[in-house]
C-alpha cells in the first residue's frame, strides 16, 4: 500500500471509532442518563493513542525508498475524493435538516448541543465518505490521467 | 466510465530488460508501484509525461510501449 492509502485507512479507522465512542457516550449520557464508566474511557483512550501510534509508524514506512509522497494518479484519486466529500457535506446537511424537521415539526425547538452533536457527526461521516472514495478508487483503478 | 483503447507491453518490456520488478519500474519512472500496476493491467492512463518517463526507464520509444487502438 502506498502512503495515501495508508492515510485513508487511518482516516476511516479514526472516524469510525470517534463515531463509535460519540454515540456510546451520547446514549449513556442522554439516555441512560448517567456518566460513561471509567473502563470505557480508558478504552477510548487506549483505542486513541494505538489507532494514533500504529498510523505514526505503519504510514512512514516507505514501500521503496524512492517512493513520492504522492504521483499523479494519487493527485487524481484525492481529487475525486475531495469532489465526493463535497458532495456528501450538502447530503447529510439536508438529510439532517429535514430529520429534525420531520421528528420536532416545522415549529419544534431543539437544544444547543444537539446541534454541535449533528455537526461533529457530519464531520465524521464526511471524513469516512472521503476515505471510502479512495480506497474505492483504488480498487476500481481510473482511467483518465489528466483530466 | 470512457472505454480505455490504450494498451502497453510493459510487463513483455519488464521481463526483457533483467526481469525488472514493478517497483524498480517505479522508482524510475518517480510514481508507486501501486500505479505500474495500475498501468500494466489496463486500469489506468498515463499522462504524457509518465509515458515518456516509462518509455525512457527501458531505453526505447513511446510507441514500442503504449499502443492506441481505434
């Protein structure tokens, strides 16, 4: 694998884990009502820094020692990506406000934090769409250099 | 997706210049290997450039690598 696919798997792994640790911490406060146990902090703090230490190491590692950091075809796959990102970004915004809309009516009112929570989620499911588009792009191959 | 009608003789080149190795082929010609092979299975185009920068790694000509077909 070379550096941006290893860079995507970081991406994807972190963000899915950040999401799983979001949503047990945000059932347990909100619907269980009471703080996360400390095992599971420690658990997320362990999955933080192994998730972070394993990516510092396997990503600097070079397949051949005059490997670049990125070649054209990288250039081209990480456009491609950034163009889905994009896309993606616009989808969840209005999926997420027609969602509210459809579970507290037009003239419902929600508070604050919900809306940080909708905005980090986003930013996660983002970053995961971001990394699914080049590992996909990978697998497919492109066939436009250039473009 | 446009259908690619461009197809090469890098891996025939590869065997014939000292068995040389998809990464070596990389190293020359600056890219990953990831992207030769990406190149020698037909899934991907190269610029200008990098036709030129693989046609130079085996001391011979674009068109004795890549070949268009209409």
């Amino acid at each position: 694998m070379n550096k941006t696919q290893k860079g995507a798997w970081f991406n994807l792994a972190g963000s899915l884990f950040a999401i799983c640790v979001f949503s047990w911490t945000g059932f347990t406060l909100f619907g269980l009502k009471r703080l996360p146990d400390k095992g599971f902090m420690f658990a997320t703090l362990a999955g933080f820094f192994l998730i972070t230490g394993i990516s510092l190491f396997y990503i600097r590692k070079k397949q051949s020692p005059n490997e670049p950091e990125s070649d054209e075809r990288d250039k081209l796959i990480l456009r491609n990506a950034v163009i889905a990102a994009f896309v993606s970004v616009w989808v969840l915004l209005f999926t997420a406000n027609i969602s509210l809309q459809l579970a507290f009516g037009a003239g419902g009112l929600i508070p604050v934090w919900s809306l940080r929570l909708i905005n980090v989620a986003i930013l996660y499911l983002v970053l995961i769409v971001y990394a699914t588009a080049i590992l996909v792009q990978y697998g497919w191959g492109e066939n436009n250099a250039g473009e | 997706m446009p259908e690619n009608n461009l197809t090469n003789n890098i891996r025939r080149l590869r065997f014939e210049h000292n068995e040389m190795t998809q990464q070596e082929l990389a190293d020359k010609a600056q890219v990953t290997r990831q992207t030769i092979f990406a190149i020698e299975s037909g899934k991907y185009a190269p610029s200008l450039p990098l036709a030129f920068r693989i046609a130079k790694a085996f001391g011979v000509g674009v068109e004795q690598v890549f070949q268009y077909e209409e």
